[in-house]
C-alpha cells in the first residue's frame, strides 16, 4: 500500500472529527456570533474576495478550455489535463449540492436572528443549505489541481482556498465546520477524479503534469 494512501486517510479522518468537533461542540456558533459585528469595511472587503469561489464561473471556465482543448488543442497531455480539471470541478459541484440537500443546514443568520441551528434533512431551499460550502468546495477542487499539476504554485493556491474559504465565514454565509467540509469535499472530488481518470488508462498512476500516459499519440 502507497504511504500516500493513510496519509491522506489520516488526514480525512482528521477533517471529519474537526467538522464535528465545532457542530457538536458549539465551535459553530460561538465563532458565528464572534463574527456577527466584524468592521463593516473587512465584511465588504470579504464580500469582493467571496466572488472569487464563485462556482459557476469555475464550471463554466474549465468546461471551455475543455472544449478548446479537445477540438483544437494539439497536446494529448493538455487535452487529458483540461478534461480531468473539467471533471472534478464539475464533481465537486454535484457532490457538494447532493451533500446540501441531503444535510438542509441552516444558515448562520437563522441562529442570529431567530437563535436557531439546525439540520432539517433533504431540502432545496437554499436558505437551509449551508453545509458544506460550495464556494470553499470549488476553491479546494482548485486548490487540489494546483497541488497535483502545478507545484510551483502550490502556496499560492492554498492561500487562495483560505482566503475565499475565510471570506465566507466574515460576511455571515457560512459556518466554520460549513467552509471545511466544503474544502475538503473539493480535494475529495480531485483525488476521486484523477483515480478514475487512472483506472481507464487517461492518465498515468504516478504521472504529475509534466508526465503523460505512455500510450499518448
């Protein structure tokens, strides 16, 4: 078994008792009305920076590079990596959805203005589908990418995840234990997506960016 493989068990299990360590243990909401009279400038300051995990725009970008990249691009290696980029964003989208749904969390205004927190079970009011964040899930799937293809930029990358991650919690959407389930729902759907990719023979067992399948053409 590859070293990686508890590792990153290991490190899961971690971002599990975490998660439930602020539902069950109050951290959610202490922290929540900590957060409630944040200086206005930093919540509009978090407001521009929380744009940046937008979903959709990801979805919408990583499905046109796939699409120039199978129609146009000359590269089997970047053709495979754009489509690979594509599915695991487009992955932690529905896996992140499926999770709200199911989960129907209220939102942090619930508990500030009504005092009420709670997991009301599957819903499509989006008022109550807090949990997990799909901004921080998006910016985790980036952020794994980046980690995997890019290494040079790795801090950045991760830096980036943090900072939209943190900015969700600073303008009232999200809980703590929301943004981190969300990240970590994004570098599951990478991991995921790049063993599939590997199962089929689309990419290389121990291949980073720079090293493609041998069977490339």
């Amino acid at each position: 078994m590859s070293v990686r493989k508890p590792i990153a068990a290991a490190i899961l299990a971690g971002v599990v008792a975490a998660v439930a360590g602020l539902i069950l243990g109050g951290g959610d909401e202490a922290l929540a009305r900590a957060l409630r009279d944040v200086d206005p400038g930093l919540k509009r300051a978090a407001a521009w920076i929380s744009r940046a995990g937008e979903p959709t725009a990801y979805l919408i970008a990583s499905a046109a590079v796939a699409a120039y990249g199978c129609l146009r691009g000359r590269h089997d290696r970047a053709r495979r990596l754009s489509v690979l980029a594509f599915a695991a964003v487009a992955a932690s989208g529905i896996l992140v959805n499926l999770l709200k749904f199911l989960f129907g969390r209220t939102r942090p205004g619930s508990l500030l203005d009504r005092g009420v927190v709670e997991f009301l079970g599957p819903t499509l009011d989006s008022a109550v589908r807090s949990f997990p964040s799909g901004h921080a899930a998006t910016v985790g799937a980036v952020a794994a990418l980046v980690w995997l293809f890019w290494p040079r930029w790795r801090a950045a990358a991760l830096l980036f995840a943090l900072a939209v991650a943190v900015s969700r919690l600073l303008v009232g959407y999200h809980f703590a234990s929301d943004v981190i389930a969300g990240l970590a729902v994004g570098w599951v759907s990478v991991a995921l997506t790049r063993h599939v990719f590997v199962r089929q023979g689309w990419w290389q067992a121990q291949a980073g960016a720079y090293a493609p399948p041998r069977n490339d053409r």
